[in-house]
C-alpha cells in the first residue's frame, strides 16, 4: 500500500533547470485503450490540482481535436465556472441529472473553445450527497447518464469532490478509468491508500472493469528537492501510470480560472499550457480518433 510518510524538509536549493518532461522516464508505454475514454479525476485530499487538471487536460485534448465533456460533479462548481460557465441560476445542472433522471445532454453547454462541453455543477448538487442515501440505484445515477451520450464524445473527464461520499461513488462507478493528480508537497501520498480502497471497492462491487490509469504529478516547483522527492516517490509506487510531463507550481495556473478560461488561451505560451498540453499527448497517444 502506499507509504504517507514524506518527511523531508523542502530547502530553497536550486535545482537544476527543469523542463516538464521528466528525461529519467523513458520506457514506451502499450497503446491506450479505445474511444470513447471515461476517466474521473479524483483524489479525496481538497485542494490538490483536481479540477485544474480536468479543465486543462479537457481543453488540451478538446484543441488535439477529441470532442471532450467535462462533468462538473462537485457542487463548489470550480470546473463550470473555470471554463466560463456561470452556474448560479441555471435551470439545469449536474444536480437534475442526479437526482431528476433529466437527460445529460439538456445541461450540457459548449465552452470557449471547440470541442469543449462542461456539463456544470450547481450549489443544488451539496444536497445530492444527502439525497442520494436513500435513492433507488443511487451509485449508478451517473453512470446510467452518462451511456445515454457515449457515442458524442472521445473524451469525458469527472470533476469529482474532494470526499469519498456518494458524488465521488457515483463518479468512480461511471468511469473507466481514474485520473489522479498528486500535489508535489508535504504528505502527498497521504490518504490517496484510502482512495486506492475505495477505487477497489467500487471494481468489486459496481465497475469490474475500474483501474487507476494515470497519474499527474502536479504543482511542481523547481526550488524545492522535495518536489523531486515526491515525483521519485509517485514514480516508485505507481511506474508508469505516472505521466512523464510533471505540470509546475505557476500563477498563471492560478490566475486563468478566474478569467473563465483554460491556461491554453489565458496564456497559450506559459510553462503550465506547455505542461498540460504534454499531458494531454501522453494520456491520447496512440488513440484512434473515430469518425462521426
Ligand atoms: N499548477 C498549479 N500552480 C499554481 N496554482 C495551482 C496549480 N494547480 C492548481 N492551482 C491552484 O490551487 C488551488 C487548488 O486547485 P484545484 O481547485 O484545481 O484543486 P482541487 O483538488 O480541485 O480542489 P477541491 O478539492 O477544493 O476541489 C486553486 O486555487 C488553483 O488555482
Ligand atoms: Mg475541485
């Protein structure tokens, strides 16, 4: 299982000038699997990257010419509003396909760039997590909804919150596949065993076919050995599920949500859109794209 024990002390040592790839990886890794790919972005620690990680890896992959959906299924609605959807007020959202069987297709609204849907979240959704315990099928909402627009998409990336509740369950039982950012930090491998159960959890009990398939190691700083430390550490435990573009601690990053928009046309040159953009390669290399 995973060791949480990250102990070190970050020192302000200058490491060597880093590009995002890792050069020490190099092993070529088997073809991905098919189109359409399902992945949720989780992790249960708050603040960790989750939702950075699904709008930009969403938009790069939607600019790579897949026609992606982002589902924003944590009623914060960070992914939605990132993306330049404006949540409060909507008429429909991730809350009525939950809870309300509406089709996944009504709340879907296309984003700034092409290719780009966000199927948003609204504060309605909280309740959801309540709700839910004593529905009928109540781990399988998102998956029902999500087969009835599979064929639309090559790309559909969860926003998942950061707990193990309902939401989350709902999310890991309609994926495929689970996308995990790790936070370059202090115990960033804490708690993520307790996310590796329950992903075990829901293969055995709802979705036999779940795996952990990628793993992004994300704010990233040069500055600091214990960022290496914990990339080597994320590289031991999982080898190459762990994708060989680390994404860096930047401002950029920091900034571009609050403008609506995803780092690759907030600041289309910056260290975080090259970043997420490798990102994106890496998770689609070798996919056929399918024809519509
Ligand atoms: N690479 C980065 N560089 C700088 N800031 C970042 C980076 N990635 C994320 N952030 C910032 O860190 C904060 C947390 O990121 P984010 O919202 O993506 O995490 P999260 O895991 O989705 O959080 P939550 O658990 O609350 O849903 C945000 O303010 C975000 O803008
Ligand atoms: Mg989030």
């Amino acid at each position: 299982m995973v060791n949480a024990a990250m102990t070190h002390v970050p020192t302000t040592e200058a490491a060597p000038e880093s590009t995002n790839v890792d050069p020490s990886v190099t092993a070529e890794r088997p073809p991905p699997p098919p189109l359409p790919r399902v992945f949720a972005v989780a992790n249960q620690k708050g603040g960790v990257g989750k939702t950075t990680t699904t709008i930009n890896v969403g938009a790069c992959l939607a600019e790579l010419g897949y026609r992606t959906l982002v589902i924003d299924l944590d009623p914060q609605g960070n992914a939605s509003t990132g993306l330049g959807v404006d949540h409060r007020g909507l008429e429909t959202s991730m809350y009525h396909v939950i809870m309300h069987e509406t089709p996944l297709e009504n709340c879907v609204e296309p984003a700034s760039i092409k290719n780009l849907f966000v199927a948003p979240a609204s504060l309605e959704l909280a309740g959801a997590e309540i709700e839910l315990v004593a529905a009928f099928s109540r781990e399988l909402r998102l998956r029902r909804a999500i087969d009835a627009v599979l064929d639309d998409y090559d790309y559909i990336l969860i926003d998942c919150p950061p707990s193990l509740g309902l939401l989350t369950v709902n999310g890991l039982a309609a994926a495929r596949e689970v996308m995990v950012p790790i936070q370059c930090e202090y115990y960033a491998l804490e708690g993520l065993g307790q996310l590796l159960r329950n992903v075990d959890l829901v293969r055995r009990s709802l979705n036999p076919t779940l795996e952990v398939s990628v793993i992004v190691c994300v704010m990233y700083d040069a500055r600091t050995k214990l960022s290496d430390q914990v990339v080597s550490e994320v590289r031991e435990h999982f080898g190459d599920k762990v994708c060989r573009a680390v994404v860096p601690r930047t401002v950029r990053l920091s900034e571009a949500p609050s403008f609506g928009q995803p780092i690759i046309t907030f600041d289309p040159s910056s260290r975080g859109a090259i970043a997420y953009r490798d990102v994106a390669k890496e998770v689609s290399r070798g996919a056929t794209r399918r024809t519509r």
